[in-house]
C-alpha cells in the first residue's frame, strides 16, 4: 500500500508542526506551571507595591508578568522570522509511505528512511508527527493527503511500522 502526501511548507504547515511537537515534550508542561506560579507571584507583588504607592516597582512587576505569559507569541514569532529565512520555505513536498520505506522529495532535496529509523509516532486528528530521534520530526497534515489515500491507511501503514505509536484526538 502507498499512501502520498504533497505539502506546501508555509507559515501555518510549520507553525501546526511545532505546536505539536511542543505539546509533546513533558517539560513544557513543568515550565508552565512554574511560570503560572511565577506570574502570580509576581503580581501579587505589584498589587502589595502599588498598595505602597511604589509605582515603578509595580509597573515592573506587570510589565515582566506579562513578557512571561506572551512567551508563546514570542516563540511563534521568533519561528516565523527564521522559517521564512529556510530554503525550504514555500516548498512543495511529496511524500510517500510505503510498506518497506518513507521517502520524502522537494527541489531541494530528497530523504529516503527505512521504517526502522522512526522512534516514535503520534496521530492527531489533523495529522501524523513522525520522530526520528528527540527533535526531528516530520508533520503529515491530513490535508496534504493526495487523493485516493485516507487518513486511515496512513495511520494503518505507521501503526504497523512505528513500534511507539500513539492516538491523540
């Protein structure tokens, strides 16, 4: 079975790619409750100053309060700026998935795999994040799906490949 992908790598394919991604590391989880407490902390500390008529000092606490609550915008802004500096931005990517390879091609470039070297697999309800190792991944939107295959043969093909493979809907 070969189930086919054709990607345009625009500003929402990576964005949707690494907000995933994101939402899979455990320790952005742990960093968000610190900053949560973090926040609240510090705002309780400029109510106690403003209540001193410490005005600078409350303004501070507020003005870095927000920064720390903003720092998802900032990430994706920060992506932005350095997915629009890749070669590969704006891309046309096909992708393949058969029973013995992955085989990813554009104009820039072509990577052939062999099942074995994909360590994880999680499907959402848009799409498949592929691993091959820690931090390399590859996005599969359900949207690139080129007609005549379905989001279940993918996950059927993976499944059966991806010895870590995961469902989340």
């Amino acid at each position: 079975m070969i189930v086919q992908y054709e990607c345009q790598t625009t500003d929402t394919f990576f964005l949707t790619a690494f907000e995933r991604h994101w939402k899979q590391r455990r320790i952005d989880k742990y960093i968000t409750a610190v900053i949560r407490v973090g926040v609240t902390a510090l705002l309780l500390g400029a109510v106690a100053t403003a209540l001193q008529r410490e005005w600078g000092l409350a303004f501070a606490s507020v003005c870095l309060s927000a920064l720390f609550l903003s720092r998802r915008s900032l990430n994706r802004l920060v992506l932005l700026k350095n997915v629009r500096k890749s070669p590969y931005y704006n891309e046309v990517t096909k992708t393949s998935l058969t029973d013995d390879e992955f085989l990813s091609e554009s104009s820039k470039s072509s990577e052939k795999a062999n099942w074995n070297a994909f360590t994880r697999a999680i499907c959402f309800s848009d799409g498949i994040l592929l691993y091959q190792g820690p931090n390399i991944f590859h996005w599969l939107p359900n949207s690139a799906l080129v007609e005549g295959s379905t989001p279940e043969q993918a996950a059927s093909v993976i499944r059966e490949r991806v010895s870590d493979y995961r469902q989340i809907f």
